[in-house]
C-alpha cells in the first residue's frame, strides 16, 4: 500500500515546543542511537560542523501502525534542514523508487533501507549516497498526521479534476464504514483521512513526482495554520501527535533544537526533491520501476540547497526549473575536501523505460503552454550564478 510522509508539523513541534514537553519526551519518545550507528568518526565530526555553523539536519520517516515498526518500510523520506543563518526551513524529499547502494545489501530501491535495518540503516545509506552527515530522525506514525489535520480544523486545498477519483478510492480504503467523499474538483475544506488520502494519490497526473509536489503543499499549508494557533491548542495537539512519534534526538540536545527554532522567528519554507529533473533514468532492474540516480550531480545540487548557496529568489518557481544550476562545480564539502562519489553499476540486462508515460531522464511531462509561464533555465541559471553566496 502507497504512503505519503507529513510530518513537518510534529517536527516543528518538537523543536519549537520540546521545553514545554521534556519530560514526556524524554520517557516516551526517545530513542537511545545503537553505538554503532556512525559509520565513522568522520561522519560525526562532521555533522557537529555543520550544527556548529548554524545547519540542522534531521531525516523525517513515516511508520504505518498495521505494521510491527521493525518489519515496517517507509515509501517517503524527508530531510528537515533547520537553516539557522538564513531563517529557513528545508525540506528535502528523496524518492522512495532511487535505485542506490545500501550498505550491506547491495542495490535496491532506497526505501528498502528502513525495512532492513530500521531509521539507522536508512540514515546510513542516505549519508553515503548522498555525502551528507544526519545523526537524528523522527519517526511517526501515519495516524498522527491524521490527528493533526483534525484538531487544526482541516485545511482548503484546490482538486484537480483527474485527482478526484483517485482521492475517492483512498478515501474508501481509509473507512470502508462511513466515507466521506470528496464531490467534485475546486477547493475544498478537506479533514485528516481525506488529506491523507490526498497525499496518497500517484498514479494520475506525473505519477510520484506530482505527488511530491501535494506533499510540500500540505506541508505549507499545516505549517501556516500551525503557526497561527492559539496556545491553548497545544495540549490538545500534543495529546494527538506525541504517542505517535520516537526519536533519537537526546532531550538535552532537543532543547538546544528548541531554542535555536524559537529565535528564527517567521521563518520561510523551501521545498526540492531528489533526484533532481535530468538527473536520473528510468529503468527496470530485476523485475522492479526504479529510478537510477546520477549521484555526482544529486550531492552537487544537495550542497548548495542546504547550505543556501545560490537560491535566491525561487520560490515561486516550478521544482523542474529549480533543480538545474551549478551542476558543473565539483562537490566539495564545508571542510574543503572533494567528497566521495559512489559510481552505480547498472545490470546488463536493465530495461531503460522509454514509454509514452516515462521520460528516460525524468523530466516531467511539460507542454509548450507549461513552459510559456516560467523563465527559460538559462535566465534561471544566470540569475542564480548572480545571486550573493551566504558568507
């Protein structure tokens, strides 16, 4: 069964209320890290760096409660970057279908990860593709989303005519007993099972990538009306979302999170997806849709999303424009040193996906009316080589 992952909302509550919770956090929800969860001391080092210099990482998962949590499998990842210096909040959202290296267990898709060895084998595969340095998730489970929506009154969002009936089966296979079914498109005050099952529609319109895009959108559109509730909603919120959740932030260091997230204040939300447009293929490979990424160019684009170099002013633009700048630098870390590339080898007998539905490179399928409404990427990219570096 297809899931999606939102969970922004108890992320920002964590961070931006984890005082008012300490106890019950540290009790209920925390996670002790496995001794052996770095794969080197490098790797730690590193991510206390880049905390130091004002960027926090933290990889949001989602669990399905019909599942033990052990032999559970995630069908959506999201990196959390709290951008300290910039005031912003970033999210990340790796595709669940990427063909990469798994440590210990050869090539698979990359949410097989979780479903092998839990949050730290997902992490662990996620730092080495990637070069990144996460040491902390947060799990949740998918109900939780559920129970946000509803006690923070549900949310207006516009229906595409193609997306109703999609929506209308998952809304059924959420509650075969008393459905409430979504009548027609346009906008709608949608509650939690039926923003749940917004978030699970893929097969209509550009498949998994359009579905990514719903999941930002909701997650933009919670953050909002979370940013506007009254502090007497907080208990009841807490209540729905806490017993829910597990985590291996250590509650001192959760405060730490807490009171940097408080300072920023108004923050802004970015929003990617991995792999970035042209960057990857389509195949079949061993009987299994992935996708097989360019690695090189994904930790390239990566760099400069997280660490804010070269963003500007592109917020309003589609993810397909976004993702092409700067493709050609070398990746090179915050300490100075060329990171390392992990070069993917394709089976011989691998089908590239040439159909009328796939595009070999993942391009969306844009019409010429589609790409009338935007700057054309050499515009983009000029704009963004002119932008000011963040000190």
């Amino acid at each position: 069964m297809k899931k999606i992952l939102f969970i922004l909302i108890p992320f920002l509550l964590i961070f931006g209320l984890g005082v008012g919770s300490y106890y019950y956090i540290n009790n209920k929800i925390y996670i002790p890290t496995p001794q052996n969860f770095f794969t080197s001391e490098k790797e730690k080092n590193d991510a206390k760096y880049d905390e130091e210099h004002g960027i926090i990482n933290v990889l949001l998962i989602g669990v399905d409660s019909r599942s033990k949590y052990e032999d559970a499998r995630t069908d959506s990842m999201i990196l959390a970057t709290l951008d300290l210096n910039n005031k912003k909040i970033k999210l990340t959202s790796f595709m669940r279908d990427m063909y990469v290296p798994i440590p210990n267990h050869g090539l698979n898709r990359i949410n097989s990860a979780f479903f092998f060895g839990g949050p730290e084998l997902l992490i662990k595969t996620i730092n080495q593709d990637f070069n990144l340095n996460i040491q902390y998730y947060v799990s949740i489970d998918f109900k939780a989303f559920q129970n946000v929506v509803d006690t923070l009154g549900g949310i207006d969002i516009e229906i595409k005519d193609y997306e109703v009936e999609q929506l209308n089966y998952y809304i059924k296979e959420a509650n075969w007993n008393n459905p409430i079914y979504i009548k027609g498109a346009g906008y709608q005050h949608l509650n939690g099972q039926q923003v749940l099952s917004y978030c699970r529609i893929r097969k209509v319109g550009n498949g998994d990538y359009e579905r990514t895009e719903r999941q930002r959108k909701v997650l933009s559109l919670l953050a909002e009306k979370a940013k506007n509730m009254g502090i007497l909603k907080f208990p009841e919120l807490f209540s729905s979302i806490l017993p829910n959740i597990k985590t291996n932030i250590p509650t001192s260091k959760l405060m730490s999170f807490a009171y940097s997230t408080l300072k920023m204040g108004n923050t802004s939300i970015e929003s990617i997806r991995i792999p970035v447009d042209g960057t990857f293929e389509s195949m079949i490979v061993n009987g299994m849709d992935v996708l097989v990424p360019d690695l090189e160019k994904n930790i390239k684009y990566l760099d400069r999303f997280i660490f804010s170099i070269g963003t500007a002013d592109s917020s309003n633009m589609p993810v397909y424009m976004i993702n092409n700048f700067h493709l050609e630098d070398e990746p090179v870390d915050k300490r100075g040193k060329n990171k390392n590339i992990i070069k993917i080898e394709i089976p011989a007998d691998a089908i590239r996906n040439n159909s009328e539905n796939t595009q070999e490179v993942g391009n969306y399928d844009q019409n010429e009316e589609d790409n009338n409404q935007y700057p054309n990427i050499d515009e983009l990219n000029e704009n963004i080589e002119n932008a000011p570096a963040t000190p």
